[in-house]
C-alpha cells in the first residue's frame, strides 16, 4: 500500500490560501461596517426629528408645564445621547461625520423648541383649543413611535438579537442586559406619565 492509498479513509486536511481568507475577512468586516453605517445614519435621522419634535411639543407648552417637562426632556436626550453616541462609534465614520452627527443631535431639541415658542406665541395659537392638544397629541405619538422603532428595530436587534457576543456570553450578562432594558423602559414610563 502506499501512503496517499492508507490515508484515503481519514479526514482531509484543507490548506487555506491566506490571501483568499484575509480578503473574504475584509470584505465581511466591511459589509458589517456598512450595516453599522446605515443603521447609524437611520438612527441619527430618526433621532433628529424625534428631538425637533419634542422640542417644538416642549415650545408649545404653558409656561406653568415646563419644569417638569424639561427634566424629562434632559433626562432624555442625556440617555439618548449615549445610545447614539454607541452606535455611531461603532459606524466607524470619518472624525467630520461623527462630529457633524453630533452637533446636529445638539442643536436639534432647541430648534424645535425655538419653533415651538414661535408657533406659541403667534396671535392665532391658542393652547387651550382642541385642535392644540390634538397636534400635540399626534406629536407625541408620532416621537413615541420614532423611539419604538430606534428601539426595536434597531438597537435592541443590533445589541441582543444579532449580536454574536451576546450568543456566547453566559446566563447572568444576558440577564442583566434584558433586566437593564427592562428597567430602562420603566424608567421612561414613570418619566412620561410624570411629564
């Protein structure tokens, strides 16, 4: 018998060509990094109506509703900030778009606010009609319903579902993490019917 005839029964052995496999490795890592990018463009835009929305709900409030409503809006966007922050970090953008994102996630609250404070004081806005509390109605839902997506959608598949560290990790990191969420959405909960 020959050697190549005595090893046709056992397993074969591949030699990968590093070259192929670097390059099928870049090209994973960069179809990751544009799912990152997009996701995080998605959540920026997402992000910066739902701050001008709250912001403009915020303008056309009654002065006597503001402090309540403005510690729940920095409570907020401070927590927002992190989450967006995370995601575009991971995005992996240039040093101009992360602090273009930035600075539009800054300013965008207090756009709407001026806008709002705008809207309010006008000679034909009137807070206490019904048609007011039904646009700040339809506001409010429409800002909840940015956060449910951004929040399901996107970080909470991204960070949980997707997210192979999550995977492997053990019983007690993915309890904490679905108890931090827990908590998280109580806190907002507590936070919206305080506001």
């Amino acid at each position: 018998r020959t050697a190549g005839a005595a090893d046709s029964g056992s397993a074969k052995v591949s030699v990968k060509n590093p070259l192929t496999t670097s390059s099928q490795e870049e090209q994973r890592k960069g179809e990751g990094t544009a799912k990152k990018q997009l996701n995080a463009i998605l959540v920026e835009g997402s992000i910066l109506i739902h701050s001008v929305l709250i912001g403009f709900d915020l303008g056309l409030q009654q002065v006597e509703k503001w402090a309540p409503l403005v510690c729940a809006i920095a409570f907020h966007q401070f927590f927002e900030g992190f989450a967006i922050g995370q995601v575009v970090i991971e995005a992996k953008f240039g040093m101009v778009k992360k602090s273009l994102m930035i600075l539009f996630y800054s300013i965008t609250t207090s756009i709407g606010i001026c806008i709002g404070i705008g809207v309010y004081l006008g000679e034909s806005y009137d807070g206490n009609s019904t048609g007011a509390n039904i646009t700040i109605g339809i506001i409010n839902s429409i800002c909840g319903g940015f956060l449910l997506f951004m929040g399901m959608s996107i970080f909470w598949t991204d960070w949980f579902v997707n997210n192979p560290e999550m995977h492997t990790a053990g019983a007690l990191t993915t309890i904490a993490g679905h108890l931090g969420i827990l908590f998280g959405m109580a806190a907002m909960a507590v936070i919206g019917l305080w506001a």
